[in-house]
C-alpha cells in the first residue's frame, strides 16, 4: 500500500494503511506500507511535489519489488501509482495488479475551492488555479486509467470517475472505512455520564468549516452562556484556534492537541453533542468513531454523512456553510437530554456495523478481482 502520507497514526489518511495492514495479517496476508518517509523527501516543496510524486513513489515501489517483493497487488493512492502503471504496461512487474485509491477526489474538491473563490469566501493563487489542475490532478486522472480497478469512499465520487471515462462502472468499487476494534468494544449505553459540552475533532482548515463553527458558536454561547466547546487535534497552535473566536466566545473554547486513539475515544465519550461543519471530506471518519461512541452528531452533508446520518432519527444535518442552521441545531441538542439520548444510542446502532474488518475483508475482494484483471 503507497500513499505520500505522513507517518503517524492520528492523521486520517494514514491511519487507514495502519488499520487495513493490522487486518490483512490477521486475515493471513502480508502486507507492506509505503508512506512519505519510504518515499522520500525530496522535494518537500508541495508544488514540485505534486509535479514529482508519481516517479517518487514508483522509484519505491519497484525498489521494494526488488527487496521484498513480488507482491501480487500494488493499492497506491491518488496519482502515487501512475509511473508504476506505466511502467507495468511496458512489461515490468506486470503480473501485479494496480488499483487506485482515492481518500476523496482531488477533482471534487478542487471545484469546492473555486466555488469558495468566486464567491469571495476564499481566494485562490494563481499556482492553483493553472498549475495545480495541469499537473497534479492529471496526473490523479491519468492513475485511475492505468490501473486494474479503483477504490473510492463514496457514490459521488464513484459517479465522478465513471462519468469522467477513467474507469468502467464495474470496475470502480465503493469501499468506506470503518472504526477500530477499541471503539465497538465497551461502547458506553445511553445512560452514561458525560458533561463536557460539544465536541470538534479535526485540522484546523477551511475545509473543515471552521469558519461556520467559529460563527455557530458565538452564537450558542450568546444563547447558553455556559456552553462549552472543545476542538481536539487541530495541527495549529493553541493560540490560533482561539484566536479566531470572538472575545466573548473565546473563555469557553479549550484547545487540546492531537492525541492518541485511547484518548480521543475518551473524549468522544465524556462530551454531550460532536459538531462535523466540512465542507468537504472523502470519508470523515471521526463522525463514524462518534456516532459509535453514542454521541448524537451535527452535521453537514458531505462525505460519509449522507450515507449514516439521518436527520433527525440518528443525527441532525445542518446545510453546508450555514453557521445559523449549525447553531440551532447544537442548540437543540443542548437543551433536550432526551434527543440527545435517542440519537445518540441510533447512532451506536448505525456505525456498529462498520468495523476495520469488514472494510479490509471488502479491500481483499477489490484485489482479487484486480489480480483476475491484471493476469487474465
């Protein structure tokens, strides 16, 4: 498995390859994972990154065919298998299949961003508006076609390939992630004590909403002067996650870094309400691990959400950069126990179905019908 992620186990993206590796052993594979530190350094400018990224990733590759290989199956992420695939289809290492992996589509989310742009939300350099889309995202275009089959975490995306010509219909798969064994394990009921106001886990960006959250908020505290906010893991700062909170607000915000999992599933079970405001997102795993920790959950629309929420049955759904729909509902929830408790114990019954082993024993699938393609 190859992604130019960073090595560490709090990040989403990467945690995906340390829970499908831990699953495929215990299934009896072996599994191998490549990530930014096995590919290299060099150039660590994202811009000549993006334009370098697939012959860095497939120097690793055939250098791990070399040392430790054959494998029957290479799953590169984004465009990291392009100059592997090209390589292949000149004959080298060409019994090995190729699937593409995608955490969300870059193509997806690059139209989000001129949106935000024409709309004056936020700006975009010139960089990204002609470099960008030339390199970078053919090249995420150009992976898909070269390979075997490809794997996506929603229908929107599985549409976007199909439609786009990389991929025949059949041979683009729908995978989501899934939550680790130590979150359905002693799954607290519905009566357990919690207190600790709301919760937002996640990078402090954009595209996470957080100007949304920030406005929500402000409002809710003008509202419940006792309400409490607590944004856990946001990769900045301290100071500039406060910073951007209104001085009336800014007393009721704690900032607590990124943690390990035993942690954060400590949160997600001392915490009343989880707040998810993306604008975009491949998956969103953190609202599946709360939902599977009976937290009862705002959120807006994207990523995983359509799929497991239901407004008003298993969650409440706010639109998309809509910081008054986000405040009523947290405030709904604050105020009413009961809702809490009844969307919070639908949400354990949703994502408790959704385990790292149901994803991985669906991953082995995608690879033997690859492998059938690739040597057949």
């Amino acid at each position: 498995m190859v992604g130019d992620y960073q090595e560490d186990l709090r990040l989403g993206s990467a945690k995906v390859y340390y829970k499908l590796r831990e699953e495929f052993h215990a299934l009896g594979h072996v599994c191998d994972v490549l990530l930014s530190p096995q590919l290299g350094a060099w150039p660590a400018a994202p811009r000549l990154r993006w334009a370098a990224g697939p012959w860095i990733a497939g120097r690793a590759i055939h250098r791990a065919f070399r040392e430790s290989g054959p494998y029957d199956v290479v799953d590169a992420a984004s465009a990291e298998g392009l100059a592997f695939g090209l390589a292949r289809r000149l004959g080298r290492d060409r019994d090995a299949a190729l699937v593409a992996r995608s955490h969300g589509l870059e193509q997806v989310h690059y139209a989000r961003m001129l949106e935000d742009s024409r709309t004056g939300i936020a700006p975009k350099p010139l960089h990204r508006r002609l470099w960008y889309p030339a390199v970078r995202l053919s090249q995420v275009a150009l992976a898909a076609r070269v390979a075997d089959r490809m794997i996506v975490l929603n229908d929107r995306d599985r549409d976007f390939a199909v439609r786009r010509g990389w991929k025949a219909p059949g041979r683009v798969d729908v995978v989501p992630h899934g939550v680790s064994d130590a979150f359905l394990r002693d799954a607290p009921g519905d009566d357990a004590p919690r207190g600790a106001g709301i919760l937002f886990c996640g990078t402090w960006a954009d595209m996470k909403g957080i100007t949304e959250l920030v406005a929500a908020f402000a409002r809710v505290v003008a509202e419940r002067p006792g309400a409490r906010l607590t944004v856990l893991g946001p990769g900045v700062p301290a100071a500039q996650v406060l910073a951007a909170f209104p001085q009336a607000a800014r007393g009721a915000v704690a900032v607590v870094p990124r943690a390990p999992e035993e942690d954060v599933i400590a949160a997600y079970r001392a915490h009343d309400v989880f707040v998810f405001p993306s604008t975009f997102e491949g998956f969103g795993m953190v609202l599946l691990e709360a939902m599977s920790q009976g937290m009862p959950v705002v959120t807006t629309p994207v990523g995983c959400a359509p799929h497991v929420v239901r407004d008003g049955e298993n969650g409440l759904v706010a639109p998309v950069r809509d910081p008054a729909a986000l405040a009523a509902a947290m405030l709904r929830l604050l105020d009413d126990a009961d809702l809490r408790r009844r969307l919070g114990s639908a949400a354990r019954t949703a994502a408790a179905g959704m385990s790292w082993t149901a994803t991985a024993r669906r991953t082995l699938a995608v690879y033997e019908a690859a492998i059938a393609s690739a040597r057949g």
